[in-house]
C-alpha cells in the first residue's frame, strides 16, 4: 500500500484548492507524492452551502483559463450588475444609497455562484490533475502521537441503534499520513479538536446560521438577472445580527436567505420560520412571485474573524478555510480566503517538502503567506466587526463604521451563553413552507438503524432548558432534529414547547436522520449539552446546487 | 468491541464443522458477482421531476451500487471465505462511467473486475442484456478462472430501475444452468446449502452441479467501504470487454436483440384524480369507502365505455391468449383464475380462443374448474415431474408447448413460481416478457415504420414505483406478461361453459435436475403489512401510545370486516421513533411501500418520505386536525377534525353496520 504524503479532511474549496496547488507543485518540482483527500458526504459539493457571491480572482489564480472554454464553472457563474441593499420594515423596503453602503460591501466586479457548483468543478479538475479524491468517509478525530498528528481516524461502521456491532461492523480505519490538512468547514470536528489540543483564539469562535432555499422560475423572474440585493431589518429584531439575501444565478433561478447570528438571546427563534417571515415581505414575496422552491438547505459560518483564529499549524498538521474561521463578516465572504488560505497551506508543504521536515517551525511559514497574500491584513481590518453589533442594529452600525480604528480589541462570548431567560421571539407565524417540507428538499438522509450522531450528554439539564428557554434545541434546529415529547400522560409531542409553559416532565426525543451538518446545535445549546459527532460516510444532506 | 475486518458470524443453521478433506468444501469455490450501476431512487432531489410530461430526469439522480447486488456481493464474500483459494470476479454491463460500481464493489471486498462496455449494447432489454452477461460469463470462465466450472454466478434478486427479476433466470436459462432464486442465508457446511423462498414454502437447496446462478433478497448487513481497499482499488486493474470480444453476436445484443419496447412513461399521479372530497360525518365517510372499495380491486380493467373495437382490421398477431397454471395444494390458486378472467376479456376483443396451461401430475377435475372460469381449451401436460414446482422441468414442458402452438399472449401470475419461470420460458421461446403488470390492455400502436394493431399494452411500474412505464413485445411470436395477484378479480363461475382438454405428456428426465431440495418447511403467513387489503396507519398526532393502540387495531378490525379484507395497522416515521409502534409497521421511503386496495392515515402530515410508501394505494383516506396537512393533497377522502373524537365515532358507525 502506497503511503500517503499529504491527506487532506474536507473536498470544500479550501481543501481542493488544496488539493490543487499541491498537485501542480509537485508535478513542477519533479515530486512523486501523493495528495489524498477525504470527505464525509456522498459527493462533490453535496455538503457545501454559501450565497454565494464570490470574488473570482483568487479562483482565476489556482486555475487560469477556467473562463476561457465552457464548463460547468461557466455554465453556472453569473456576472454582478446590480448591486443593492436595502433596509426592511414590516411592511416597506427602503432602498439604501449606494454611497451610504461602506466599499466593502460593494459586489462590484462579483459573481454570484452555487458553491456546490464551484465545489463540483474544482473537484473535476483536481481528478484530473490526480488527486485521489474519496467520498463517503468520515473522519473521526485525529491521531495524535507525542504532540504530533499523524494522520485521522474514521467514523465506526456497522453499529446498531444501541451502539452494538453488527455483522458487517467496520471499526473506523487509520489514516495515516505525513502531513495533514484539516479543511472541514465551520465548526468541524477536527478543527475543534485542532483548537482544543493546540490553541484556540483570543475570543471565542461565534457563529451565525444561513438558511437558504433555492427558487426556480419557468421563465423570467421578477427579480431580474446579474442582481444581488441584501436586506437588513426585518425579520430580525433589532437585538438580533442578521440579514438577509437575494441573488440571481442564471435567468431562472433565484437564491434566497437569511442569516442569523447566534447569539440571539429568543429560546424559541427558529431560523426556518424566519425564512417564511421573510419570504412572505411584501417586498420579497414581489421578487419572488411565480417562483418554486427546489431545494433548500442551512448552514453555520464562523464570525468571530481575526480575533478568534487560533493556532493555525502544529506539528504535522495545519488547517484552513471555515474550520480555521477565515470569514471576513464585514465583507460577508470567506470562499475566496477558504480558495486562498488552501493554496498558502499547500505551498507552505511544497516548499518544507524537500526538507522532508513537518514540524511545526517548517510550517510556521503559513502565517507569513496569508500576511503577505492580504488576507491577514483584510480580517484584521474587520477584528471587531462583529462585535459591533452587540448592542444591537441601531448602536452597530455607526460603530462598525469605525470599529477597525478602535485601539482595543472587542471580546466575543459563546453564543450559548446569550439565550435568556423567558425571552420569547413572539410574532405571528408566516405560513408559507412547512418545515417537513423544507427538510425533504435538503435530501438528507442517513441510516435509520445507526446509532445517532447526535446526543444529548445529561437528560436532566433538558427539563431546566425547557423551563428557561422553551428547549431551545427545539427550535433551532433547522432540520428538526430535536423534540419535545411530554411521555403518557401529557400533551402532544410538539416540536417546540410553546412559548410560556412549564411542563410537568418529558425529554428531547430525536430524529438524527434529519440532520443537515449544519452544526447550530453543537454551538447554540445553552447548557452545551450537545455532543455532534460525523455519522457514517455518505450521509447527510444532497446540496446539488447550493 | 474491533472485530477483524470481514469476520463473519458462524454460517447460519448448522454449527461450524470441519470440511471433510477431498470434499466440496476443501475445494475452491469461485463466485461471479454481477452487479448493475442504478440511480438512487431513494433519493431523488425535487427538480428531476419533470411534472408537467409526469417523467423523472434520470440524470440528475445519483447513481449508486445497486443495492441488491450490494447483499450479492456480501452474500459471495460469504462463500469465498469458507472456500479458500476462490476467487471473486464482479461483472457488470454498462457505459464507461459503470467503471464506478466495480470500484465501489473492490472496495468493500477484493476480488477482480469486469466492465463490459460497447455501444452496441445501448437499448438493450432484460433479453439483450442477458445473452450479452452470459457472453461475458463465458469469457471470464475461460481466461480468469482457468476453464473451472466451480463458480457461483450471484447477484441481486432485481435492480431498482427496472424491478424486473428477468435478467438472472435468463442468464441461467442461456447458459444452460440452474437458478436458485430468492436466496436468504446460505450453509458452507459439509456443502454449500442455499435457503430460499420458493413456491412450496422456506426451502434448504443444495446445487448438484456448478456452474449455478442464485438471486439474492435483502437478507445480510451489507458490507461497507474500505478507505484503503478503495484506494487500492483504483490503481488495480479493470477489464474493459467489447461486444466482439466476449463472442456477442450482433443480432442478439443492444436495440436489435430486444424483444421489448418502452413506448410511453407517465406519472403514477395520473391514474389517480386530485381534488380531496371533504366529508364531515363519520356515516358518510363510511358510506363513501364502502361504496369505493367494492369497485376497487378492477384496476387493471379498462375504464367504462373504453372496449377495443378491431372494427374489421388485420390484427398484427394472431393465435390463443394463455394463462400459466399454478396449483395451490388440490386446487387452483386464485391469481391463475384472475388471469383467465383478463384473457377472456382480451381475446374477445379479437374474437380469440383463451387456453389454460396447467403443468400436473394429473389434471383430475382441475380442468372443468378451469373451463368454467373462461378458458376454450385446457392443455393438461401430465408428468411425475410436474407435480412441484422445478424451473428446468416446467420450462421444457411449457415451452415445448408455446413452440408447437405459438399462442400470441401468454399471461403467469408474478409470484415466486411465475418469477422464476416466466422469464425462462420467454427466454426458450425468444419472447419478450414484461414483469409485474398493473394494467393490460389491447390497442394500436403507430409510429416510425411500425403500424401495429390488436397488440397487448403492457403498463406497469419502475423506477422504484416512481414512474409508470407502458410497453409493448417486438419480434416475437408471443406477447408475455406477468401480473401480480390481487390486480385482477376472479371471473364468476360458469359451469354451464364447455370446452375441450388435450392432455399431453412432456419427455422430463429426473437427470436434467440440477438442484436438490433438502428440506421445505411452509411459510406461515407473517404479519407484513405489504399483503394487507387494507392498512391503517397512524402518525405523530396521535399523541400517544396508549392512544395508538386503543384507536388503531380496532378501527383496522372493523374496516377489515365490514370491507372484507385483510386489515394491518401501520405508522410513519415519527410515530416509530415516538415508540408508539415498531420498525416493522412503518410506511415510507425508509420503511415499507404499501399498495393495500384501502390506506387510512390517522394523524399524519404527508411528509414526501411518507407519501413515497403510501402513493400506490387505490383508496387514500385522511383525518388530520389541520386543514392545510399535506396528506389531503394525496387523499380521496378527509376528514378535519379531533382523532380522538373521529376514530372512535367511525369505529363506532362501522360496528352498526
């Protein structure tokens, strides 16, 4: 068996970038080596999920000419024309001046792409260049051996509902390798494993959850080609940091969502229903009319920018993209640094290759390149912009104007800890998609007889949860996952206890074949009573075009 | 808690013992594994349906290993490790990127592989591909395993697109061997042993001969993927074969070897009118069901007013319309009476004689029984060897037969027997043969340079039961079918009819067989809620289990008694997971799909996963407290409305009655 040289955790567009500059490195420098790269879902893409509008030039550097012939890039990427953001109320859309909105959030010379679809491409040509790419395994948690890791260890297969071997029982294999990168995405289990053993950030990581739905049109659409509008305001109540998003991919197609920072303070905001909210905005609903949603999906992005960066190397091993959290909030970006931050990490191991040496003064030369390539220098300018708006819309926005000049660096808490007591979203419901529905067009599935993935460490601390924050995981949960069920004597197993009443007892009852991956439970419990492991390979949610 | 990788439990029944030296189980035992790449049909993302033509886009389905052929592949590995020094060989028929599926296969147990690509193979039916697979057995026997004739062809009992179960027998039919079908567990000592479910019941066979073909049902935890395996994999090497290099003649393979055609796909929906009647009272709910339920069970019928009129045209095919047989104990088993029912209706539209085919030890009064339910003739073809069921035994007598007479239709009941014979007989007789029918029907067909009148329509399910296909035979003297039970009714009885019988008796030796039967044991009818008439399932608002049970089985008892028919409680998804039923009672894309002729749903909302188990029953009743539930775009019938208060008033209303 041919050893590997460099195993790569996550085919997302940090690890193919990866993937890629390791390949053309080694083919230029004359090396026989081998780049691996696993991931947990089923195929390309099939576990990304952005906006996206993205900005193309880090992609135009890594493989050049990817404009110049047709293919499924070009098939998919919509140039940015119109670029607009506007401020909602209940009922009246406010269009923002261009010059009010700061630079930085200018989509200028932008396209708006599915990043399934970028991820589906990116995958085509690194097969073609020999990357060994697999999919449907997933990585456990790390092998560490007298400080340095080693290479990963697979998920167990073959498991029954009660954690018992069945016949076909596969103990999770040991991938072993010489170096490794770690690129699973936002809160991934590895690179959470990365902070913990070798250091995490000055702040906390913090987290906001996109949720997204994908609506087609037979013909043209209202909303118009080449546009990208994002909304601030409703339905995000003033304390709440989010906003949300409308992009044209194609001539017939339009992605829709919200997003929403985690650390709301509502036990009961579920993020699906605010979806409905929003799509049922005078002004959206406009956009939108004569439109069907095809597919939909949500996902977490990591905030906390420049201050909560951890350690980014260790001996044998360093990570990028979302898992490391490079996401410029104020920008509202990360692919283009998660394209970026995987092209420095494989130059990084080109170079320290002849050397043969990964430890970690070989790699430490990473930092220098993501300072030299401006990506260091770009989340550093927005450090304290997400914690702007701790105060809320109104107090951040004047003070994410000047947040970069600020002499001091603004602290982030856990989002767990923001849920407060008795704080109930309130509201009418919106109608619109029910979120059975909405589960069903994320394509999710996994083995119904595997022992969960998810699981709730100490019953007990549910029943205070319930009392104090209406069993919040109930409500956050995009897919569902979690629910209330009062037992026998009772009332009905509802989804979410309403808001203000105090049941007598019960427990969460779960559903983990819903899961999206998306990762909110893991950040969002309040009692951090929530443990999410990667389930077997192949699972999860089916993003074609997300 | 780590077992070694692919250690497998004690072989199942008999306790391990030691292989006699010299013996069977000393000596290798090869297995050709055929596996077929499908798409998933588990999991088919919203925008491949075309809705407006009620077609799916195939493309945009993943494709993954069918997952049969995956209890195939575990079922082999099974055999190989009590034969040491065997070796396995996966096979499989397709366009390049098929080279996947080998991957996916070396990947979860080594072995070597075979894709067998050509464009000449495009188009080819259950007849075309398995002359094409016997070609390619040929080779691998020759140039892999050294002209041994000790293998084990395996492979999945049917492929989730096609559903057929055609192809297997027909292999084994070219090849000359015998087919053990349905295969659930296997014994490697002293011998290999398969059990299966035949038509007698649960039987232990033993293979007299190899080489020999066995189809397997979902019986084993599948093995899974290695990721070092894998890697290994896709350095190794795969055979790429050609038509001419496996010996395939032209004729016999791709679009030109086809004996059947796909001429119209269509949504299952269509069959079924939308709108949802909202009824109020539990009285008339009853009265309404009642009313639908006697109706029921004609699906297969034409609809009023729509009889075939020739109108004196020259009908494309000409002869008797046939009906297979089968006994059940001293009598006939009723799906033979409900096909003789349809072959009647058939050739009257042709002004055609229909004839019974009854394979016995001696006809006795089975043939009057025969005539009085419709047929003109009776061909008793009498036979120690007839009196049970053996594939190779019957297959001679009844193709022998279809030669020297060339009926032009030939209808078997899709059940174990009719599974396992049909496609072996239609192979014999070059026929096309289309599987589980849902619908048959005489009519026209004109497009191209084909203008066909007076042919069978031939509709039934695929994809998964996602789609429905119609299709009709080519090139062939007979037009076969099978059907499966409970589609059609049983004709009334007319003892007054007359007809002739021609007895026969068929050139059987007892040396032809190739499999001996070690012991049948009866099948008790198990509690499935698939055979049920009507199922009555429960969903997450029902609350509780208490609930559940107090409301459920004694409104399936009443439906069953009033309605007549077999009654089973049902539930979704979440009432499983809630505890308030078990994993065997579950409706929907990852528990059971359910055709009953009546589905009642009790507090559930109509999630897609759910409706994908349910879609195909005749009558779809909901009661559901919100108005806006999704279900009641499925149903018939609904009611809005409290459970608590409607399910004991209906069972309430259906006592009186």
């Amino acid at each position: 068996m041919k050893p590997i040289d460099v195993l790569i955790v996550g085919a997302g567009p940090a690890g193919l970038a990866a993937a890629i500059r390791l390949r053309d490195r080694f083919d230029q420098d004359g090396r026989d080596a081998s780049v691996v790269v696993i991931d947990k879902a089923f195929g390309p893409g099939y576990h990304n999920l952005s906006g996206a509008a993205f900005e193309p030039a880090a992609l135009d550097e890594l493989l050049p000419g990817w404009r110049e012939e047709r293919n499924l890039l070009t098939d998919h990427v919509t140039p940015v024309k119109r670029d607009e953001m506007y401020f909602l109320t209940g009922r009246w859309a406010l269009k923002l001046p261009h010059f009010v909105v700061p630079r930085r959030m200018h989509h200028t010379g932008d396209v708006t792409i599915p990043l399934s679809r970028l991820v589906q491409y990116m995958a085509q040509q690194a097969e073609k260049k020999g990357v060994e790419l697999y999919y449907g395994y997933s990585a456990r948690s790390l092998i560490v051996e007298r400080g340095v890791v080693r290479g990963v260890k697979l998920a167990d297969a073959g498991l029954d509902k009660d954690g018992r071997p069945k016949p076909n029982y596969m103990p999770g294999e040991e991938i072993r390798a010489r170096v490794t990168i770690l690129a699973d995405g936002t809160r991934g289990v590895l690179s959470t494993q990365f902070r913990e053993l070798f250091g995490a950030g000055r702040n906390p990581q913090v987290y906001s959850v996109g949720i997204k739905a994908v609506v087609n049109f037979p013909d043209e659409n209202p909303f118009g080609n080449n546009r990208v509008v994002h909304t601030l305001g409703y339905p995000a109540p003033n304390s709440v940091f989010g906003g949300g998003f409308m992009y044209s991919m194609g001539e017939k197609t339009v992605a829709v969502g919200f997003i929403l920072g985690l650390d709301w303070k509502y036990g009961d905001l579920n993020p699906q229903r605010e979806l409905e909210r929003y799509r049922a905005h005078p002004f959206v609903r406009r956009q939108l009319k004569g439109g069907t949603v095809l597919a939909t999906g949500a996902k977490t992005i990591p905030e906390g920018g420049y201050l909560s960066l951890g350690r980014l190397t260790a001996p044998g091993a360093l990570i990028a993209g979302d898992g490391a959290g490079f996401v410029n909030i104020e920008k509202i970006k990360g692919i283009h640094y998660a394209i970026q931050s995987g092209v420095c990490a494989a130059d990084t191991i080109a170079d320290a290759f002849p050397a043969g040496d990964f430890r970690h003064d070989a790699l430490s030369s990473y930092s220098q390149r993501l300072t030299e390539l401006g990506l260091m220098r770009e989340l550093k300018h927005a450090r304290n912009y997400r914690q702007s708006f701790r105060w809320g819309l109104i107090a951040g926005m004047p003070l994410s104007l000047i947040q970069s000049h600020l002499p001091v660096a603004l602290a982030t808490h856990p989002d767990r800890l923001t849920t407060r007591r008795g704080a109930h979203r309130g509201g009418r419901d919106a109608g619109g998609m029910d979120q059975t529905t909405y589960i069903s067009l994320t394509g999710t599935s996994h083995r119904e007889d595997e022992p969960s993935h998810v699981s709730i460490l100490d019953a007990s601390q549910c029943l205070e949860c319930a009392d104090r924050f209406a069993a919040s995981c109930t409500h956050f949960c995009p897919g569902q996952v979690y629910r209330w069920s009062e037992g026998e004597d009772g009332a009905d197993g509802s989804v979410g206890v309403p808001s203000g009443d105090a049941p007598r007892g019960g427990e969460i009852v779960l559903s983990p074949s819903n899961c999206l991956h998306c990762m909110t439970c893991a950040v969002k419990c309040p009692y951090d009573n929530i443990r999410w492991i990667p389930p077997e390979g192949g699972e999860g949610p089916r993003y074609k075009a997300m | 808690m780590s077992a070694p990788r692919g250690k497998s439990p004690a072989p199942v029944g008999k306790p391990a013992r030691p292989a006699r030296s010299g013996s069977r189980a000393a000596r290798p035992l090869h297995c050709i594994v055929l596996v077929k790449q499908v798409p998933d049909v588990s999991n088919i993302p919203e925008d491949a349906w075309d809705r407006e033509k009620g077609t799916l886009k195939r493309a945009m389905l993943d494709s993954i290993l069918n997952p049969l052929d995956l209890q195939a592949l575990t079922f082999a590995r099974r055999i190989t490790e009590a034969h040491p020094g065997s070796r396995t060989i996966y096979l499989t028929m397709g366009p390049p990127q098929a080279r996947e599926t080998l991957v996916d296969c070396l990947s979860r147990a080594p072995g070597e592989a075979v894709l067998l690509t050509d464009r000449a193979f495009a188009g080819a039916d259950t007849v075309a591909t398995s002359y094409s697979l016997a070609c390619a057995i040929r080779r691998i026997e020759k140039e892999l395993l050294g002209r041994s004739r000790d293998y084990v062809i395996v492979t999945g009992m049917q492929s989730v697109d096609g559903d057929t179960a055609q192809v297997p027998p027909q292999i084994a039919e070219e090849l000359g061997i015998e087919h053990i079908a349905y295969a659930q567990a296997l014994e490697t000592q002293p011998e290999l042993a398969i059990r299966r479910i035949g038509p007698q019941g649960a039987e232990v066979v033993r293979p007299l001969r190899y080489p020999v073909l066995t189809t397997v049902t979902a019986c084993m935890d599948p093995l899974y993927r290695s990721f070092h395996q894998a890697r290994e994999a896709r350095s190794g090497p795969i055979h790429e074969w050609s038509a001419e290099s496996v010996g395939a003649s032209p004729q016999r393979i791709g679009l030109a070897g086809s004996r059947t055609q796909v001429y119209r796909i269509f949504s299952p929906s269509e069959e079924r009118s939308k709108a949802c009647e909202f009824v109020h009272e539990p009285a008339e709910l009853i009265d309404r069901i009642q009313a639908r339920y006697k109706a029921a069970g004609g699906r297969a019928r034409a609809a009023e007013g729509e009889v075939y009129d020739l109108a004196g045209r020259k009908p494309s095919y000409k002869g008797e319309f046939w009906v297979l047989v089968e006994r059940e104990g001293d009598g006939i088993r009723s799906v033979s009476l409900e096909l003789l029912g349809k072959a009647r209706e058939l050739a009257d539209c042709l002004g055609e004689k229909v004839g019974a085919v009854l394979p016995c030890g001696e006809a006795g009064t089975l043939a009057k029984d025969l005539i009085a339910c419709g047929a003109d003739t009776v061909y008793a073809m009498e036979h120690p060897l007839l009196c049970e069921f053996l594939p190779i035994p019957f297959k001679k007598a009844v193709s022998e037969l279809v030669r020297k007479h060339r009926p032009q239709v030939m209808l078997f009941g899709a059940t174990p027997l009719g599974r396992e014979l049909a496609p072996r007989i239609a192979y014999a007789c070059d026929s096309g043969l289309t599987a589980d029918c849902t619908k048959l029907e005489i009519g026209d067909y004109a497009k191209g340079d084909l203008d066909l009148v007076g042919i069978l329509k031939q509709t039934r399910p695929a994809l998964g039961g996602n789609i429905m296909a119609t299709i009709l035979t080519r090139d062939s003297a007979t037009q076969m079918a099978t059907v499966r039970p409970g589609v059609l009714r049983v004709p009334p009885r007319d003892p007054s009819r007359t007809g002739r019988v021609i007895r026969s008796k068929p050139d059987l030796a007892a040396r032809e067989l190739g499999v001996r039967t070690v012991s049948v044991e009866a099948l008790e009818k198990k509690a499935s809620i698939r055979d049920a008439d009507i199922v009555v399932s429960g969903g997450h608002g029902l609350r509780s289990r208490a609930l559940f049970e107090r409301l459920l089985r004694p409104l399936a008892d009443e439906l069953g008694r009033v309605l007549g028919g077999d009654a089973k409680v049902g539930a979704s998804r979440i009432a499983v997971e809630d505890g308030f039923a078990t994993h065997d009672r579950q409706v929907g894309q990852t528990g059971q799909t359910v055709q009953p002729r009546l589905y009642v749903a009790l507090g559930i909302s109509g999630a897609v996963q759910h409706i994908s188990g349910m879609a195909g029953s005749e009558i779809i009743v909901a009661i559901n407290k919100d108005p806006r539930a999704r279900i009641f775009n499925y149903a018939d019938y609904g009611m809005v409305g409290d459970i608590e208060l409607i399910a004991p008033a209906l069972i309430h209303e259906l006592e009186k009655r």
